[in-house]
C-alpha cells in the first residue's frame, strides 16, 4: 500500500492560532494550532501520526492512549494548545528502528489483539501502568488496564502480554 | 466543538478577570471537552488554568490536608497522606473512571462533572438541565441510571463522581475564590438538588473558581469503606455508591458517616441518621435503620425502581465492612 | 506432517499493528482531502420541511452541505441498493428524499477543508420536521406481526400432542436485547477522487467487491471507475457486512466537488445503523423418563425496520441440535419504526441457541438428570432437520467429554444454590453451541517470481480474524517455503474474486481456493519442467512431487530436484502465476457441515446485590483442523468475551416514545473491560473432515460466542436458583427475583 501523503495542516483563514512547541516522539516540533483542535486530531488530523486510534472520541474507550511527559493521557480529551512544551510519546515512537519494544514485540508473541484498532492505546497503556508502580498482580493489571477496552476481546492476551513485557520495562522506566 | 477563545492566565486573579460571562475555565478538560464534543456545552472562551499554582497537597493547621483544585485524581488517590488518613477518598477516586481519566481530571474539575443522563447528553432529546423548560424526558423514557432521592419533577438526573461521594463522607470544605474575594462552602451545600433550577449544579457561582478542598483532621482510616455497584466490574458509573466511615467504642458506634452516590443529584447524606447511630450497637440490624432512614421517601421509575432495595443493601455492607476494618492496612 | 498448519506463528500483520503503521479506512488522505459530518434526524418518523444551512456555509472552511435537496443524481431502482447481505424489502437510500425512517438517519452532510470546521458546521444545521408518532415497543406490536420470508425446516410430527402427552416438559419465554457491534474503529469511508472521475475508495467493510459494487449501482458509474481498497478493518462483527450510509455520503460529496472526501461516524452515529435484534422467543421442550426429548416448540419474534424484513438462522437449530420426532417451529418479525437490523456475529445462532440451551437446561432439573447427561442422551450422529443426512464430522461428544474434564464438571453439585464461597454462591452451567460450516464460492491468484517469493491474493478481509496470517501460512505451505517468503494480500475489489468475510467461511472458502491456486501455480512449474524432455520429472504428476525451499521435488526420489528460479528462467519470464476458483463440491449436499462446541461456565454471584463474576470458563471446540493456532484461538476467547457481554451487559436502550437509543456512546452501552475478564480456556479438540473442504477446517469466527449466554443463564440458575430469562443479566434482576 502506499504511505499517506502528509497533509498540511491548514489552520482556518481568520481563526485564533496558538504557537506551541512540544517534543514529539523524541523530535522538538513548533506547530501553529486553533484552539478547538484536540491533542488526538492534531497527532491524526494535522501530523498524519495515525497511530494513535480514535474509538470513541469521548475518553470512553482508551484506543487514544499516549504518553504526556510519561503519563497515559486520553489524546481526545485534551485540547493541543493545553500541551504546549510537552513531551509526548505516540505508538509511533516507541520502536527503535526496527527494533520493537518490549511491549509491542510482547504483543505480537502473545496475539494480544485482532483487528489491532485498540492495540496502540492498549500499549501506551501498559508502558504507562507499568511505570505507575501499582499494578503488580494479574487483578490489579487487569483494573488498570480497563480503561482500554477491546471489542474483539483479547483481554486474555493482552495480560499475558503486559506479564511478559512487565519485567523489561521495569528496567527501562528505572534507567 | 463551537469556536471559542483561549487563555492561560498564570494568576487566580488574573484568571478571574480574563473569564466572561459566556467562558468557562478549564483544567483536566475531561468532562468540559466531551460536553463541548456533544455541543452540550458552548462557550465562547476557555480560560485554561492549568498554570495557576493550585496543585499542592500541604497539611493544614488544623491537621487536616488542603488539596490543591489542579491536583489530578491520581495524585490525590496515591498521596501518602491520603492513603494513610483518607483511604477512603482514595478508594473512592480509584473506583471511579480509568487511569487515563483519572491522570488527567483535576480536584476542583471533578466536583464539576456534569450528569451522565441520557438526554443531557443528547441535544435531539428534550432535557431541562441542558435547555430549561423543554421538558425531562428521563422521566417517562430510559431511567435506569436516575436519582430515586432528591429529584424533583423537572429533573432526575444524578451526580456522576465517586471522589465527591467520598469527600461527602468526610466533611470535606470547597475553597473558592470570586471577584469579591475568597470564601468556603461546606461539602453539603456545595452541589443542589434539582427542584425548579436544574440547570444548576452547584452554588459555584459562575464567575468563581474552586481552589482548593480542604480535609477535616478526621478520616476514619481505620473503619471505612466505599462501596461501587456498576453494570461491569470496572470503567462504569455507579448504580449506587457509598462511602461510609466509623469509629467504634468496642462494640458500639462512636461516630458514623454515610454518603451515598448514583442516588440523587448530589452526594445523599443525613447527618440527623448518622447522629442516631452514635451508641447503637456495631450491629447490622444498625445498619438496616440507619439504611431506612436515609432511604425514607425514595421513589424510583420504571427502570430504576430496585436502586432502592440496592442501595439499602449496600450501606448494611458498606457500614459491615468498615466496621470489620477490612479495607484498612 | 505440516511445517506451518496447525502450528502457533504469530500474525503476519502483527509488526505493522503494535507500531501503529497498519492503516484503517479513515487513515488515507491526499493533499486535497476534505472532511465530511453527518447530520442525523432528531425524530424517528415523519418529514423534512426545511433544512436551513445558511449558518453552516458562514463557516470558515465550509464548502458544501450535501441535503436530499442537492445531492448528486442516484439511482431510483431500489435493486440498485441491493448488497451482498441486504434484507428484503426497500433498502434505505441515504440523502434521496425527505421522509425520515428512523431516529438519527442521516439528513445532512457538511464537507469541510478540516474535520474540526466540519463537525462545528454540521451542529448549526437547522432541520424542520413535520413529525408523526413511531411505533418502537415490539411487546406492543406483537399484534403486527408477519411470517419472516424464510424458509425453515418441516415440521416433524406433532409436537403440540407429543408436548401435551409427555411427562416430563418445559415452558418458557425467553427475552433478549438489541445489541450493537461496535467495533473499535468507527466506520469510515475516504473516497480519493482522481481527475479522470475513477474513485479510489478506503472504506470500512467486511467485502470491498460489495462496497464498489453498491457504489458502482447506486451513481450509474463503470465498475471499472470503483476500487476499492481495504487492508485493514478495525473489527466488524457483521457491521461491515452492508455497506454503510457513510460510504454513500462521502462518494455523493466527492462527485459534487470533485474533490477526495473522508467521511467519519462518531461513537454516536455507530448505533444509527444495523444492530443485533430485540428478540422474543417461546420454547416448549418435553422428554420421556429417561430424557429423551419428544417435544420441541420453538417460536421467534424478532424486531425488524418498517422497510426490510431482516431474518437471520434463529429457530432452525431447534431442529438439528438433538434428535426429537416432533418439531415445530416458528418464526415472526415485527416491524418497528427503527433502522434495520444487521447480521452480528453468528447471527440468529446466538439468540436461537440461547434459548433452546436455557430450556434444555430447564429440562435437564424437571427431568431430575444432569444438564450434561441430558445432552449426552439427545446426541444426534445426524442431522434430524435434513432428513437425517450424516454430518462430516461431528465430534460434540468428544467436545463434552474433554470440556468437562478440564472444567471439573464432575465437582458439581447438582442442587441449585448448594455450592457457596462465603457471600459468594457459586455456580456451573453449561451449554451446547453449534454454527454451520458453509463454503462459498471463491477465487485466489499466486503469483511466483524469479527471487523464489510467492504472492496470493484474493479480495477478502481481514477484519482481526487473521485472515493474512492463515492464508500466508497455507499458500506457504504448499510451497515448502519460510512465511517470510510467502505474501498474502486482501482488500482491494480488483483482486480474484472473494465473497463477503464473514460467517466463518473464509478459511473454507478462500482457503480452498488459495490452495487450489497455489496447486494451478505448482502444475505449471511442472508442465514447465516436463517441456525439458529429459527431465526426471517427465512421468510424475503433481501428486508425485514436493515443492520445499524453492525448490521442486520427486517425493520417491528426493535427490531429483529443480530450483523453482530455473524453471522460471526455462520459461522465459520473470514470475508465473496461476488463478484459481474455489466451489463446494457436489458431495457436500449429502452431508451437513457444522461447527460444535461445550461451554462450561462457573459464575460467583453476590446473592446481595445480583452482581455476577465469570470466574472460568472452558469452551471445548471442534470446528475441523485449526489451521492457525494462535489467532484461532484468539477467535474463542474473543467469541467468549462476547458472550459474556451479551449475558451480562450488552443491552441497547431504546426511548419507545422517541425510537430512539439512548445509550448511544461506550460509556453507557457496556460491553466487557479487561476486568470483567478471567479465566477463559479453549479446547479444540481433533476433528478429521474430507467433506468439508480440501483443507478440512470449518471456520471459527462465530462458534466461540454461541452457546456462552445460555451457560451462564444456567450457572446463575445453578448459583442462586433463579432462573432469569431476560438478556442481559444485569444485577436487578438477580437480587430483585
């Protein structure tokens, strides 16, 4: 398939802009943005770093999960401009060339997913918990994972997947 | 999303007057933005305020804790404080929506969540909250998640927030501060029953803003529990909820406190039932009077008449457990 | 012996997922695309008096605001809009007049530079309607009633008389509530307009060649004008079957301005279409003293829309399931004023199923025998409802027996509300499940080139079923050849024709015809060595040589050996390829072809609040070879997350006054989070079938769900003594009964 032209972003003629500058996935970027234009439809909308999914648009479904400053945020919720200066880690940053993450390469050992919709936000998710610190058994992962639903219901791999991951990451969020 | 103006105000002060009539502030954005999304809410300006210094947990005097109004959930919930004194407010606030939400909702913003009723959120329906006079349809339509306490003929619509019940329980104080300066409004008086006004939430006025809740010394550590019904085990908004706290002379009831959630339009509290069970014995057939009594005058709809037989079940074991202290460490 | 069937790899599509490159419907763009927002109607019946756009178009950014008054021209013929999987009747035409159907149809869609100018726009559309009461209440339509036009088995027997005389019987009416698919991805369509008029179009589905097909009809373009191309879909179950109202708006708006458009449903407007039907169901079982059933009743009334009949495989199970001389079935729809209902997993199977295993169960404590024994001693080695024709494999019996093993069955007490865990009671129930094993016709091409890579393809989906994965592994394994050298590629309307995905077909019916192309592809190579007239391959057929590592070989004598690149250079060209249809072969008319399951359920319920937890679950399955271990199995434990929602939570709530859904968001209309989840277990036991299809596997991606919201009806039954016949179980009606 072929990869999607980068679409510019476009701010509407005569609208209040806001200068915001944020490092996204490791890269210090300076964006123009309006101020009604949320954190997730600037990454999907204006970026083209679709990565992180829409699945509800309404912080009912977790698929928007990334990291603000290390934190599992819900992208939809939060208006771009209110980012300002913030570092920001989307799926798309995760990998290290083609070197997967712990977690991704977790999920992909483990099937921990299907049609892969709400995969994204599900890893997000887990990199987040597990840096929170308060998950530590199967129930409490599996409480603080219910943010980040899936309809196709591979909530039992996507556990056994975070089980793998958890140690690796535990390293690398202590580094 | 309507067009609105944006600001970030670095001062209360400043921020107070940058606001307009038609503004609104906003923190955590979580509930704000979704309402903005449903174009349930409209306003022509957001006054950001996440860069006013509002975000501390500090001890207060009286030794009790003031919790900053910017202070995410989640900071709240995990504060050694809180888990030590107030594990109560921190079960409650970990009950409540999900990590994601919880990293991003502020103190004074969840006192501010707006209902999650049907036809508030849904503008092709008719609802008196959301557009005075045009009529309740959770009345004769969908009523499974409406208040059976409080409500009045113009609204059944009930108060979302789990931390709310549980800052309730404890007497917690909502520091604020408007044009003609600071004041405080006890927990009780902060969010209103509906009756002819239900567009109004709360006594905030709407040129205030919340900068702080502060906590009483007393948060009944050692018996305690919160206690959420939901149609799933996690991620949902409570059927009924109750926060309960005592402290127990051996076998007897010293102090009580009751609050209930998903009830009413407001977290459902009466001090004269909790001032009854001082004495009575740490029994349950205590709590069942005491669950009668805050439950005398319910009335339910068609779908969510059994909130009343729930909810009286779920104070019996709220008050069984903590007076068990099985929630305490 | 097989190198990659039947073995656990991980998905193909699997890298491309977890990094977040795998791109959706609603994730193509050009430089030029504009965005669409729909509009959908306040009322449920009536008509457009006026739709004022004039705040709308003030908008910066705004272009048009397409309304039934300045759509492009469509077709008039209502065969036009008939799909793949369309319901009977007059199928619903987005934006073609001003009556309004339903509740939240489309009325309007605002196209905008950006989604943020768009979705503003749309909320200052003002409608006017002139409005008339709907009918929304199926209890109270009952009245309206009307046979569904389908075709269900004969009745056998008498089953009124044999249910009056028996001694043993049952009675019940079972309830359950619509239910929407939704999937994670919303629907979405991106049309990129081309300046020659041909549409590219990526659009949520579960058939791309359904999708150009039904754009082709409907705007009166050449087929050759439509493609459509899909690679991945993020979940369906059934709600990409038909292809959707967002489709139809975004090609009316890229005709008009002759620009790429992209239109998205929000979380709101994904229940303004098909969803799983309100249903109602009277069973009446009865057995002899030793169990044997006499008696099955089975009626069904179903919620349809007051324009298509929707009928789905709800009642003939009753009539298959188990061996009875006497069977009488019915089936009704009443229309109501709502949007048609839609095929979602294992349609009609679930709801059918559901019952007949709730009254099965019924039967199983009137008769004083365990539910298990009761199926044991109703097993049928053939198929009642086809004249007894033999199945091609049928291996329930095996599936009840390593099911119960694993589950501890056999730790059962067999009074209800006699196993407790402090406030918990505790309970086991169990459930039969069954789904047929179709094959449709299908078509793969393959392609090999000069480097030794294979490439297949076939324009089917993959919707999270994997679907890439066990076509690469079977298309691999023909060939001998690591997976990495073999790609597998879907979703594009100009690949070998495929049918729909979906009905747990496209492994027998794509699969077939991968192998069959890979087969074709494999007697060139040969007839390409043969040409050579000294080749040692001269007297061999193709069953007389093996194809490993790019290579051709003799299976007697292995040391004969050709590089696959050899051949290749023989012939003269860079790639050879072959193409390949697949059909069902005659002998399968003889035979019924069908998927089984046991489920076993423990549930803890809180008897003070009716608050229930899925503590485990086995499901033991037989559904021929599993060819991909890893998502087969995923497809199960998917299957039984869904029944768990269905028991237990899933439930559309409709405004009968308004025929509205009000719990239009995932907030509100719940369906299973990770905590809700527990212990899941899938079996799939050994199931030899050479009727079936080449490959002898059946197809999972339905069986999983069936049978799971009756076993956990039973467990709570078991648990509490209580006896709930009203989908979802939510905790009211288990403290309240």
């Amino acid at each position: 398939m072929n990869a999607t032209p980068v679409r510019q972003h476009r701010p509407e003629a005569e609208s209040e802009t806001h200068s915001i500058s944020l490092l996204l996935n490791g890269k210090q970027v300076q964006l123009t943005v309006e101020p009604w234009t949320t954190l997730l439809d600037l990454l999907r909308e204006h970026l083209n770093l679709t990565g992180t999914k829409k699945g509800c648009d309404h912080g009912q479904c977790g698929a928007c999960t990334v990291l603000v400053n290390g934190t599992r945020i819900n992208a939809c919720l939060s208006l771009a401009v209110m980012q300002d200066g913030a570092e920001i880690t989307t799926i798309e940053g995760l990998a290290n060339g083609d070197q997967l993450h712990p977690m991704q390469a977790a999920f992909v050992e483990q099937d921990a997913f299907q049609c892969g919709y709400c995969t994204p936000g599900q890893i997000c998710s887990a990199i987040g918990m597990i840096k929170e610190g308060k998950a530590k058994t199967r129930d409490e992962i599996r409480e603080q994972m219910s943010g980040n639903l899936c309809r196709c219901g591979a909530y039992t791999n996507i556990l056994a997947a975070i089980e793998q991951a958890m140690p690796a990451c535990q390293g690398e969020s202590r580094e | 999303m309507n067009r609105f103006s944006y600001s970030k105000p670095q001062q209360v002060s400043e921020a107070l007057q940058q606001l307009s009539d038609t503004g609104r502030f906003i923190a955590g954005g979580t509930n704000l933005l979704d309402l903005m999304k449903e174009n349930v809410a409209r306003p022509s300006q957001l006054v950001d305020i996440n860069a006013l210094p509002l975000n501390k947990i500090e001890t207060t005097q009286a030794g009790g804790l003031r919790i900053g109004a910017l202070v995410k959930n989640s900071t709240v919930a995990y504060h050694p404080d809180v888990e030590r004194v107030y594990p109560l407010l921190a079960h409650a606030i970990l009950a409540g929506a999900s990590a994601q939400l919880r990293n991003m909702a502020s103190t004074g913003g969840n006192l501010l969540q707006r209902t999650r009723c049907y036809y508030f959120y849904d503008v092709g329906t008719p609802c008196n909250k959301r557009e005075p006079g045009s009529g309740c349809g959770a009345l004769e339509g969908q009523n499974r998640i409406h208040a059976i306490l409080g409500h009045s003929e113009q609204c059944i619509a009930v108060h979302p927030s789990d931390m709310c019940v549980a800052l309730a329980a404890l007497e917690a104080t909502v520091h604020v501060s408007g044009p003609s300066g600071n004041r405080s409004i006890p927990f009780a008086d902060f969010h209103r029953l509906p009756g002819d006004t239900p567009h109004l939430d709360t006594n905030l006025a709407p040129d205030e803003i919340i900068t702080a809740v502060e906590l009483p010394p007393r948060g009944f550590a050692e018996n305690f529990a919160y206690l959420k019904l939901r149609d799933r085990a996690s991620y949902a908004f409570a059927l009924v909820s109750v926060a309960a706290g005592l402290e127990l002379n051996g076998t007897s009831i010293g102090a009580a406190r009751i609050a209930l959630g998903g009830v009413a339009h407001k977290p459902w509290r009466c001090p004269e039932v909790e001032a009854a069970l001082i004495g009575k014995p740490a029994t349950e057939e205590s709590y069942r009077m005491a669950a009668d009594a805050l439950l005398q005058g319910a009335v339910g709809f068609e779908h969510n008449r059994f909130k009343i037989e729930l909810a009286r079940r779920a104070i019996v074991r709220a008050l069984s457990e903590a007076a068990a202290g099985v929630n305490a460490q | 012996m097989t190198i990659h069937l039947e073995k656990a790899v991980s998905r193909v599509d699997g890298p491309l997922k977890v990094t977040g490159r795998a791109l959706y419907a609603g994730e193509f763009g050009t430089a030029d695309l504009c965005t669409g927002y729909v509009v959908n109607s306040s009322i449920a019946k009536g008509r457009i008096l006026r739709i004022d756009t004039t705040e709308a178009l003030k908008v910066v950014g705004v272009l048009d605001v397409l309304t039934h008054e300045n759509r492009p021209a469509v077709a008039s013929y209502n065969e036009s809009y008939t799909d793949m999987d369309a319901a009977d009747g007059k199928h619903f035409r987005p934006l073609y007049n001003d009556r309004i159907l339903y509740s939240m149809q489309p009325v309007a869609l605002v196209v905008a530079e950006s989604f943020e100018a768009a979705r503003y726009a749309a909320s200052l559309v003002r409608v006017d309607y002139e409005s008339e009461p709907p009918q929304a209440d199926l209890y109270a339509q009952r009245s309206e009633a009307h046979k569904a036009p389908t075709e269900l088995p004969p009745d056998r027997g008498d089953a009124e008389e044999a249910w009056t005389q028996a001694p043993v019987k049952v009675e019940a009416e079972y309830h359950s509530a619509a239910e929407f698919h939704n999937p994670m991805e919303m629907h979405a369509s991106t049309v990129i307009y081309s300046t020659d008029g041909k549409l590219t179009i990526h659009d949520k589905t579960q058939g791309v060649q359904n999708s150009a097909q039904f754009i082709s009809n409907i705007f009166g373009l050449p087929d050759g004008d439509v493609r459509v191309v899909t690679p991945f879909v993020g979940g369906a179950f059934g709600s990409g079957l038909r292809p959707q109202y967002q489709l139809v708006l975004a090609t009316m708006a890229a005709l008009k301005l002759k620009r790429s458009v992209r239109v998205v449903l929000s979380r709101e407007q994904m229940f303004s279409f098909g969803h799983r039907p309100e249903t109602l169901q009277h069973l009446k079982l009865a057995c002899d003293q030793d169990g044997k059933l006499v008696s099955t009743i089975h009626e069904v009334m179903g919620e349809t829309s007051s324009f298509e009949d929707f009928t789905e495989m709800v009642v003939v199970w009753s009539a298959s399931l188990y061996q009875c001389p006497n069977v009488r079935l019915k089936y009704d729809l009443v229309p109501l004023d709502l949007y048609t209902p839609l095929d979602m997993r294992a349609p009609g199977a679930v709801l059918g199923v559901y019952a007949l295993e709730s009254a099965m169960d019924e039967l199983s404590y009137a008769a004083g025998i365990d539910p298990l024994e009761l199926r044991i001693r109703n097993f049928t080695a053939t198929d009642p409802a086809s004249g007894n024709n033999p199945y091609s494999s049928k291996e329930l019996l095996e599936c009840y027996r390593q099911g119960a093993e694993r589950f501890g069955w056999n730790k059962r007490s067999p009074q209800p509300r006699s196993m407790k865990e402090g406030r918990q009671l505790i309970g086991y129930g169990m459930a039969t499940g069954v789904w047929e094993a179709m094959q449709n016709p299908a078509s793969a091409k393959a392609v090999i080139t000069i480097d030794g890579s294979v490439v297949v393809s076939s324009a089917t989906a993959d919707i999270g079923t994997g679907t890439y994965t066990v076509m690469t592994q079977i298309a691999a394994e023909c060939f001998g050849l690591p997976l990495e050298k073999v790609t597998f590629k879907l979703g594009d309307s100009t690949l070998p024709k495929a049918p729909l995905e979906g009905g747990s077909f496209t492994v027998s019916s794509v699969g077939s015809a991968v192998k069959q192309a890979c087969e074709a592809l494999q007697q060139q190579l040969l007839d390409q060595a043969k040409q050579d007239d000294q080749s040692p391959f001269k007297n061999f057929e193709l069953t007389d040589v093996i194809f490993e590592n790019g290579t051709m070989r003799i299976k007697a004598s292995p040391q004969e050996c050709i590089e696959i690149t050899e051949l290749l250079k023989q012939g003269g060209s860079p790639s050879m390829e072959a193409l390949a249809s697949a059909s069902p072969k005659e002998e399968r008319d003889n035979y019924t072809t069908a998927t089984h399951s046991a489920v076993f359920v423990e549930v803890r319920v809180d008897e003070d609040f009716g608050t229930v937890q899925i503590s485990r679950m086995v499901s033991a399955i037989a559904a021929g070879r599993i060819l991909s271990l890893k998502p087969g199995r995923n497809q199960i434990l998917g299957g039984m997350v869904w029944g768990i929602g269905m028991a237990l939570q899933e439930e559309g709530m409709l405004d009968k006054k308004l025929a509205r859904w009000m719990n239009h968001n995932i907030a509100e209309y719940h369906y299973p989070v990770n905590a809700d989840i527990h212990d899941l277990d899938v079996i799939f036991v050994k199931e030899h079938d050479e009727i079936v299809n080449p490959l002898g596997a059946k197809g999972i991606g339905e069986i999983g769900i069936v049978g799971v919201a009756a076993a956990i009806a039973n467990a709570i039954y078991h648990a509490t003594g209580k006896r709930i016949r009203d989908l979802p179980i939510t905790l009211d009606k288990v403290f309240q009964s």
